[in-house]
C-alpha cells in the first residue's frame, strides 16, 4: 500500500472511544495449591487494575466469572452484582474511579474447587455512568499457570509458630495497592509480597508476648535465631537499621520515599537461582553475619528476630519473589519440616501451605 494512503486510512481511522480499560497485575496469575492436601481449593491472587478515561464518573455494577477447562469447556461461573437485599457488589472496595484515574478491584473470586483442571478465567466488568445505567462493559482473560522450580522451603523460624497475617484476601500483605500513585511514586512496579507471611513465635495459649509485651524482651520472638529457608547466594542485605521499641513503629515519610527498602529494616535477599528468591525482614541490628556474595545452606542462621522498619508487632517477615528488588513480584511459597497444631500428621518432608490465622510447629 502506498505510503501516503496508509497514512490517510490511519487518520481516517475511528480512535478508541474513551473508557473502562483493565490491565491484569501480575501479568502471570500463578494457581495456589496445598501439595499435602487432596483436591485442595485453589488461589489466585492477582488484581485488576482499573483506568478511566472517560469524561465522567464510572462505578462498577456487576463482575461475571467464566472458568474453561483445559480443552477450552465452561466448566464454573461466578456472579457478584446487585442483586438482592445485601448484595455482593457492595463488598467491592474501589467500585468508583474518577474521570482520568485508576484504582484497584482486588479479585473476589479468588479460591476455586481443587479438581478444576483450569484452563482460561474470563472476567467480564460492568461499570455504570453515575445515572446508574451501564455504559461500559469490559471483558479480561486470564490464563493461571502452576510456577515451577520452586524450592523446598524451611520456615525461617522454628518452635510454635502463628503466621500473624499471610496472604490471603483480607491481609495487608494482599492488598498492596498497585494503582496507588504514593506507591508508584517510590518505585513499587509489583507486590513482591504477593505471598508474604509474618510469623511470630508464641506460647501454647497462642500469645505472642509475655505479660502486656510493654518491652521487646517480653516477645517470644524477641532475638530468635533467624535461618536460611534454603540454599542460595546472599545478593542484598541490610544490616545497619535501627530497632524500634515497642509503641514505635513509624517510618518518616522522607526516609521511605528516599530509600524504599528501608520499610524492610534489616534484611537479607538469597538467591535461589531459577529467578527464585527470598527475602526475611525486620532482623535485629547487627545479627546479620553475611555479606554479598556469601554462601548460604538451608537451615543457616542469617540473622536474629528484630523490630526494624516498618512493623507493628515484633515478627519475622517473609516472602519468595521473582526478582532481588523490593520491585519484584511475590511467588506461592511452600514449607517442609511443619505441621499444623491439632493435627496428628507429624512434621515431614511434604510440603504444605500456610496462611494467615495458622498456627504451626516447625522443626
């Protein structure tokens, strides 16, 4: 085609009309899956971000789910709309974006029947102008992968063991905001912990602290050796960052804008190779042995249970990322040598999956 009709016809060409665009966070939805348990549900935690280009307010009013097998069949449905007394669309946060904003719906429909062989997750999003009546209606397909090459896992600590909060989809961990512009601003292009978990040692009642826990000592976690979830190379850490006492938890605005990281206060990043890696916060100041480049096997002590960063309970931070920078995004992560308590299966060699709310011992 001559140049100059091409250019004619690109002109000529009706623009995109403006409206509700939707973009998958991650970009790989990774599925979820209890490797001890038979037809285990699986999770998907990813997000969907929202931009409005429009000249006006859109509110969401519905989300319709369609799940395909593997040779491409329906085979699950889900709806959240407005439908009845208390509907579910009212559950949604973020269900109104602004003319030229973006927010964040985070997936509602994220735990699946375990013998689904999932193939594609068709989401389809019904957004309204501020009449009530439907304008948009935007459809995403997700493709969810099971990731691979992921190591076996030694939890970081070890004795009676509460993940605090985990990942699942009412923790902090989870909904990490990613359309947000304060996170944008300090380089966050990923949640890195996606999966991430806090893990706090605790008595047989399940308490964390002796007496009311007035002072870092009084935390069973308190100075707790820290180890190496599994073999790798050290390629980042933190060793330097104070440690807060107890009540005192806040990061200055201008110290987590200058350096990201320091939400993590003591750290250190292994790598696992494979583009596996983990990363185990809030360390004591100075317990840190390592140094980049150092060799590490699993089980090795890194470091010491500390309170440094951004933190509000005395914990050990854990998470499995994609990459060595706070910017990565988080992998699923699965642990050997732990049991649940209250249940007769003694500690193993199979992996499991934890979450927030477990209360595990670990060996």
């Amino acid at each position: 085609m001559p140049a100059p009709l091409a250019l004619l016809l690109l002109l000529q060409a009706p623009s995109p009309r403006p409206g509700i665009v939707v973009a998958v966070a991650p970009a790989r939805v990774w599925i979820e899956q209890d490797p001890s348990l038979p037809n285990a549900p699986q999770y998907l935690n990813f997000d969907l971000i929202i931009t409005n280009s429009a000249a006006g307010p859109r509110t969401l009013s519905a989300i319709r789910l369609t799940a395909t097998d593997r040779s491409g069949v329906s085979a699950w449905q889900r709806y959240c709309d407005g439908s009845g007394l208390s509907p579910c669309i009212a559950t949604v946060p973020g269900r109104e974006i602004a003319a030229g904003k973006s927010g964040i719906i985070y997936n509602p429909f994220h735990t699946l029947p375990g013998d689904l062989a999932l193939g594609a997750l068709t989401y389809e999003l019904l957004y309204a102008d501020s009449s009530g009546t439907v304008i948009d209606t935007v459809r995403t397909t997700v493709n969810p992968e099971r990731p691979r090459d992921l190591p076996p896992l030694l939890l970081p600590l070890t004795g009676r063991i509460l993940v605090f909060d985990g990942h699942d989809a009412l923790s902090h961990h989870r909904r990490w905001d990613l359309s947000h512009p304060v996170i944008r601003a300090v380089g966050f292009t990923g949640n890195s912990g996606r999966y991430a978990y806090d893990l706090s040692i605790v008595d047989s009642a399940g308490k964390m602290f002796r007496g009311e826990g007035k002072e870092n000592a009084d935390w069973y976690s308190w100075e707790r050796p820290v180890r190496a979830p599994a073999a790798g190379n050290v390629v980042a850490f933190a060793n330097d960052e104070p440690d807060w006492a107890v009540g005192r938890t806040s990061l200055p605005d201008s110290v987590i804008f200058a350096r990201p990281i320091a939400l993590y206060g003591n750290y250190v990043v292994i790598d696992h190779g494979h583009g596996v890696f983990s990363m185990v916060a809030h360390l004591r100041q100075g317990s840190v042995p390592l140094h980049v480049g150092d060799r590490v096997v699993a089980g090795q002590v890194i470091g010491k249970v500390g309170y440094s960063g951004s933190v509000f309970t005395i914990h050990t931070h854990y998470q499995l990322q994609d990459g060595p920078r706070y910017s990565a995004e988080g992998l699923p992560s699965y642990f050997t040598g732990v049991k649940r308590v209250g249940t007769t299966a003694a500690a193993g060699r199979t992996a499991i999956r934890i979450d927030s709310g477990d209360l595990i011992e670990s060996r």
